[in-house]
C-alpha cells in the first residue's frame, strides 16, 4: 500500500480516535485518507483500525442499517468503503 493510498490528500487528521462514530461528517466514506475514512488518527495500531471497523461496519452493513436512520440510504458504497480501508490497513 503506498503511501499517497494511505494519506490521501484531503480530509481531516485526527489527533485521536473518534469515539462517537455517529458524529463522524456525512461525506467521511469517500476522503482518500484511509485512517479518516475509519475516524482514526495515523499513529493508529491494527487492533484500533480493527476496531473502528467493527463498529462502522454494524452502521453501515446493509442487512444492519435501519432505514429511518439518514446515513442507511448509501449503507451499501458507504460498508464497501470502510471495508477497502480497513483491508488496505490490515494487509501485512
């Protein structure tokens, strides 16, 4: 994974780990920074990365998402996005 893949130009940098995922900005799926797409800073280890997914994937998993909740309409690109990060982000 190179590191323009990773980095990415735009989007936040977090200084620590979003803890409220449900805050995270509508648009925070589609930044090229992997760790932003997950709410994590870039000092992030592989057990948070793995975590942060786990919990973005049970809000955004299609079959999961409820659908009077606003970030269900793209459950299915917003899954797909998270899950490219976190597998770019774990590949050893």
């Amino acid at each position: 994974v190179g590191a323009h893949d990773i980095l990415g130009n735009k989007g936040p940098r977090y200084d620590r780990p979003v803890e409220d995922l449900t805050k995270l900005p509508d648009q925070h799926w589609t930044w090229p920074c992997l760790y932003a797409r997950l709410g994590l800073p870039l000092s992030s280890d592989i057990s948070l990365v793995k975590r942060h997914f786990r919990r973005l994937a049970l809000l955004y998993h299609p079959d999961k998402a409820r659908l009077g909740q606003p970030k269900c309409r793209q459950a299915q690109e917003r899954f797909q996005a998270i899950k490219e990060a976190y597998e770019k982000l774990t590949r050893r």
